[in-house]
C-alpha cells in the first residue's frame, strides 16, 4: 500500500480521524476572534500590546505580535496542548485544508506573487541565508562577490560557504555615502566589481547600517543584460519585505531569504526562502526535511531522491515551535486586510516626515537618502559631537526607544513604523534637536 502524505513521520490515517472529531481548522477557527477593524491607522496601533508610555521606534528588530498573530499562537497553543499528538500529526501531514503547512505557504505565495510550493518556511533570515549559500553547488574557484555594506549574517554565511567549497569571497562598496547614492551609480559600481571568477552576487534589500534600499529590479535586469555567463543573485530581503510595495516574485532574483518576525509582524522565529522551480532545483539539502514527501520515500526505499530539489527539501526538518510557524498566515492575512500598498505609502510618509525634520537640523547628517525610492523604513544619523550609543540613551531617557546599528562604522537609528504616529515622530525629531544642543 503507497504511503500517504498523512502517514509520513506520523501515525496511520486511520488513528489520526479516530482522535480528531471533524476538523481541525474548523475547530480553530471556532476559537477564533472576530477579524480585527484595520480600516485606520489608529486601529493598527491598537492591535500590538505596545507600552504606550514608550515611543518604540526600533520595531524592525523584533516586532511585538498584534492581536490577530497573538491570537493565532495561542489557539494553536491551546489545540496542541489539549492534544499534541494528534493536532502536530493532522495539521502537518493531513491532506488538504487542514494541512496547516501548506496553509502558511498559501498565503505566503499570495503576497510574494508566487507559487506556495516554491516557499520554504525557515526560522529567520540568518537560516535562509546559509541554507542557499551552502547549498549552491559552489566549486574551487568560484567567488561570491557581495559588498561591503551587507550584515553580519550576509558575510558569515558566505564565508562559510566558500570555506567550505574552496571557493572565493570578495566585497565591494557600492557607494562612498549612501545619503547621495543614485540608482545608476549603484549599478554601475557592482557591475564594475563583477570579475571573471563572480558566479554569485549577494546583496541586501534594505541595508540596517545606512536605511538606503537598494533598486533590486534595476539592478537584477542589468545583471541579466551584461555579457558572460549568467549569475545567481541572493537577496537579504528582511528589511524590505512587509515595508515595501514590491511583488517579490518578480524582482529578478534567484533567491529572496527573509525573517517574517520583523516589518511583517509574523510569530517570532519564523522566516521564509523564495526561489523558483529552477533555482531550488540547483540547490543540495543541508537538512532533513519533514515536509517533502519524495525524500522520505526514497529513504524508506534505502536510495537517493531521483526527483530535483524543491523548497519542502530544503526546509529544515525536526519538530518545531508549531503555533510560531502555523501562525505566521494570520500575520500575512493581516497585511493583505492592510493592503500592501497601503502598508508602504503610511511607512513612506512617517519616514519622510522624519528624515525632513532631522535634515533641518545643522548638527544631524543623514546616512538614509532622502528619496523614497531608495530608502524604507529606517533613518541612520548621527549627531555632531554625540557617539550614536549616547544618542540612542539620551532618547532613552526621554522614552524613545531608538538603535544603533552594529556594525565597525555605527549610526543611531530610528524606525517609524505602523505602531508610530505622526505626532511621535515629530517628538523624536525634537528631541535630536535637544540632544544636538
């Protein structure tokens, strides 16, 4: 008898209806809030469990779940702790609507413009990042050419990944200051960096350091146009996906990997991977996986899969925080209820209001550009005799909760999100102005 989806890593069918009266998702759903009003901005606030005697500007580096997600935990949390066995066996390997996998690949794929079955589900972007990386089929003599701006968990996880292949790992800058960076300057630069041995580029969306949020589409059809062989590009996307009115699955890149816990407001621990059928297919798993069926087949049958690489192979196996990963489709549902349009044109406008009254002040330098088409939702600075760390605690104490971005050259940080109001903004500003004397 063939082996079914349900019975892969679980327990027959059978036992899993025996235990289970009718259905899973109609039982959670049950459970269920209303759908929350998000037809204004006010209404958005007041779905995060924010402490309003705080001014959180630093929302990006993990967000608080709004009620919609924090709901969707806990009715997860409740079903598995009523019944472990049979809700993590139903909701993983059942077949059809209950397969609660597939429903956040769904509505994952539907933001992205992409199909469900090319979304792997990570933990964060650090995950997505070196699964891609180790995975490319990378040989001696190759180099992954990325630049010197990108993060930490950019340039760890290439450096990893060519260590390991006897490959090569360079970095270029693609701007002296990202505050008066333009989208043909950008281009030409990386292209001026591309040598013969560069068969990836690794690049960052939306840079954490600076805030400028690099032209992916510009620059991805110029990659393309360019004679020599073709290369792969890989995105850090995090700071762009959830900020941006962008159709990821059109960009022009091989692989899109990003956290979901931050601009999107997805459970924490929870990220995602984007590539096409072609793409995945190059890549070799690093880890078992528990959501593709063909790998435990050809276990089973003591041989090596015969059928290519696909995004369920290639996200990690192992049981995870269920009601976290499930959850992540009530975060994206929420942002489809927001409209993604909606969503960037709000984070443009706080933005902008904040990189205006900071750019009025002769002691502040920005390092985000002014432009909305090459910038997000982050504003670096930095205040004329003032150490970015002593801004950041001076804004501390006045109740703003700023950043600084960790990296060797740091500038403080501010973030207007959706959780921010216009009028915060503007007390931020001013308090910069304090600070700056």
């Amino acid at each position: 008898m063939p082996i079914t989806r349900r019975g892969f890593l679980a327990a027959p069918a059978a036992l899993s209806t025996a235990l289970l009266p009718g259905s899973l998702m109609a039982a959670l759903e049950a459970e269920a809030p209303p759908v929350a009003d998000l037809s204004t901005w006010e209404a958005v606030r007041a779905q995060f469990a924010l402490d309003p005697d705080w001014m959180h500007f630093a929302s990006f580096f993990i967000a608080s779940h709004p009620a919609p997600v924090q709901a969707a935990i806990e009715g997860y949390r409740r079903a598995i702790d009523r019944n472990p066995f049979v809700t993590v066996e139903h909701g993983m390997f059942s077949e059809g609507a209950d397969n609660l996998h597939v429903q956040v690949q769904e509505e994952i794929a539907d933001y992205l413009g992409a199909r469900p079955q090319d979304v792997c589900l990570t933990g964060n972007t650090t995950t997505g990042l070196a699964l891609v990386y180790q995975g490319l089929p990378l040989k001696a003599g190759d180099e992954v050419l990325c630049t010197t701006h990108d993060h930490y968990s950019h340039h760890e996880s290439i450096r990893l990944a060519v260590d390991r292949a006897g490959a090569s790992m360079r970095m270029v800058p693609l701007f002296a200051d990202a505050a008066s960076a333009t989208i043909e300057s950008i281009i030409d630069a990386l292209l001026e960096g591309i040598g013969p041995k560069t068969r990836v580029v690794g690049l960052t969306w939306v840079h954490s350091n600076s805030g400028i949020r690099l032209p992916i589409r510009e620059i991805a059809a110029a990659l393309r146009a360019r004679p020599g062989p073709p290369l792969v590009l890989v995105v850090d996307g995090v700071h762009g996906l959830g900020s941006t009115d962008e159709t990821v699955a059109t960009m022009g890149c091989d692989y899109f990997c990003a956290g979901t816990h931050k601009w999107m407001f997805a459970p924490r621990g929870t990220g995602l991977v984007w590539a096409n059928a072609e793409n995945w297919a190059r890549l070799r798993p690093l880890i078992p996986s528990f959501t593709d069926f063909d790998q435990y087949i050809a276990w089973e049958r003591n041989v090596a899969p015969a059928t290519p690489t696909t995004a369920d192979r290639m996200s990690p196996g192992g049981f995870h925080a269920y009601e976290h990963q499930w959850a992540t489709a009530a975060a994206f549902r929420m942002h489809r209820q927001m409209g993604r349009a909606r969503v960037a044109a709000r984070i443009r406008e706080l933005n902008d209001q904040c990189k205006a009254g900071l750019a009025s002040n002769p002691k502040v330098k920005l390092h985000t550009p002014m432009s909305g088409e090459l910038s997000a939702g982050l504003v670096s600075f930095e205040v004329e005799g003032v150490a970015p760390a002593e801004v950041v605690k001076q804004l501390l104490a006045r109740r703003i909760i700023a950043s600084t971005s960790p990296y060797a050259i740091t500038y403080a940080r501010l973030a207007p999100s959706l959780v921010n109001t216009g009028d915060e903004v503007d007390r931020a500003v001013r308090a910069v102005r304090e600070i700056s004397g």
